[in-house]
C-alpha cells in the first residue's frame, strides 16, 4: 500500500499538528509543537502514521526525528491503541535501524531487539561478523542481541571473546555467552588465568555457575585458599560456597574454615569480611 502524505495522514488532527510537519519552521519550534501533541499522537492512529512517516524521512532534522522516536515509542506501550500500527511500527523501525544518524540506528535497533525481530538480529550478526557492515559498535550489538539469544549468536561471541582486546567487547561476549554449555572450557580458562580482569572473571563464575556449578565451586575454593587473589574475586567466590556450596562437605572443611577465619581477621575488605562472617556463621561448628 503506497503511504499517503503527512497531510492526507493528519486529516482532521489538531490544528497543531501542521506545525510539525512544517519544513520552514525551525527545528526547535516543531520540536516544541510535537511535545504539545504528545498525548494526541498516543491517541490516533493517523497521527501515529504521520509521525512514522517523518520519523522515516532521512531528510528532517534529527533532533525532531528522535523526538519523533521518542513519542512514538511511548505509544507503543498502550498495546491495544497502538495494534492498528504496530505492522507499520516494526517496519519503520527496520528502515531507521539503517539510518545515517548513529543515535537513531541504536534506538530502533535496541527496539526491535527487545521485540525480538529476526532483521534486527541478522544485521547485528552480519555487523559482528564483518566489520564494514557493523551498525553499532560491537558491545552494543551483543549486548542487543542478549534480548534473544540464538545458537548463531554464539560462535562469533565466542570468537570476540577470545581475540578482541577491548574490555567492553569481551565482558558483553560473556555476558551473552553465560547460557551456552558449550563455552564451559572458556569459562574454566578465564576464571583461572590471572592475568584477566577480575570483571572478566568474575562474569565467568557466574556463567559457570549456570552451565557447571560443581566446577564452579571446586574453583572458588581454591581462589579463597590462594593468598595471590584479589580480595574482590575472593567474595565473589566465598558468596558463591556459602550460598550453593554442599553443607555437609564445607562443614568438615577444616582447611576452608581456617583461611575464612583468617580472611575475616585479617582483611581490609569490608565486602570481603561480610562474606566470610557469612560463611562463618553459617557452617560455624
């Protein structure tokens, strides 16, 4: 169906609505005439049409077009007003999501991801898996795609995890990566290498206590038991013994309760000396 034009769209709208759609006013100005009409936009779907269409012209100002998003998508909550347009929503949203305008792109990539929508996670796939097609850098795509994990979303996390050098990148590939049993060994690897981040493995030993929590617990007592650990990865693997840890084997860890107690003697931590008073009482005997 070919779209009619803003006014054909508008037809009986608020007077204020031209204002809007008004080219030779400024960009402030119909800014301003569009927050007027908020409520109304919310209300009919013609101006929802209307305001789809402008958001989708590549040629008006992006402050007005990101305004545009904005009311748009606080119509799209009221889901049974907004079901008439939701068909025409989505597709207005996969037009922008390869737009000029780097702000809008992330927008209405990060829409549709939460909708689920299959064009939105093959063009962040094929941006991941090459970078001249990349529309969002590539923590920002992984983290989009997290909303609806595939199976083909795993293989290039799994490849960022293991080559990139940015931080970012790597913590959004595990965060992405913590429901896929069949990346246990890398989980395994960066909880053991110390020349990782304690962010990054500390993310590694919450995917591990998803996929492998017997690995995960006989890891974090030997990370407690290593005085060359940081304090910060030593609660975080204290909390993960005293909360999923089997009772009757820490009761009778003799080795374990000694270095808990000097932990929590010794330490400057104050998180690190919550956590073994916490063990502490918990498996005091």
């Amino acid at each position: 169906m070919t779209p009619t034009s803003d006014e054909e769209r508008a037809a009986g709208a608020p007077a204020g609505w031209a204002a809007v759609a008004d080219a030779g006013l400024s960009e402030g100005e119909r800014v301003a005439a569009l927050g007027r009409l908020a409520n109304a936009v919310g209300k009919d779907p013609d101006l929802l049409r209307a305001a789809l269409a402008l958001l989708c012209d590549g040629t008006e100002p992006a402050a007005l077009r990101l305004a545009l998003f904005s009311t748009v998508q606080a119509a799209s909550f009221q889901t049974a007003r907004f079901a008439p347009v939701r068909p025409e929503y989505l597709q207005s949203l996969r037009s922008v999501a390869t737009d000029a305008d780097p702000e809008l792109r992330q927008r209405a990539l990060g829409a549709l991801a939460r909708e689920q929508d299959a064009v939105a996670q093959t063009l962040l796939l094929d941006g991941l898996n090459d970078p001249a097609k990349a529309l969002l850098p590539p923590e920002k795509a992984l983290q989009l795609l997290s909303y609806d994990v595939h199976a083909e979303a795993y293989p290039v996390a799994r490849q960022l995890l293991q080559s990139s050098t940015d931080p970012a990148v790597r913590c959004e590939a595990l965060r992405l990566l913590a429901g896929d049993a069949g990346s246990t060994g890398e989980f395994e690897r960066i909880l053991d290498d110390k020349s990782e981040s304690d962010d990054l493995r500390r993310l590694s030993a919450t995917a591990l206590h998803g996929v492998a929590p017997s690995v995960l617990q006989a890891r974090a007592r030997a990370i407690v038991l290593d005085n060359g650990e940081s304090d910060e990865l030593k609660a975080t693997s204290l909390t993960a013994i005293a909360h999923f840890g089997d009772a009757a084997s820490l009761e009778q860890d003799e080795d374990l309760h000694q270095c808990v107690g000097h932990l929590h003697d010794m330490t400057d931590s104050e998180d690190l000396k919550a956590c073994a008073r916490q063990f502490l009482g918990k498996y005091r005997r």
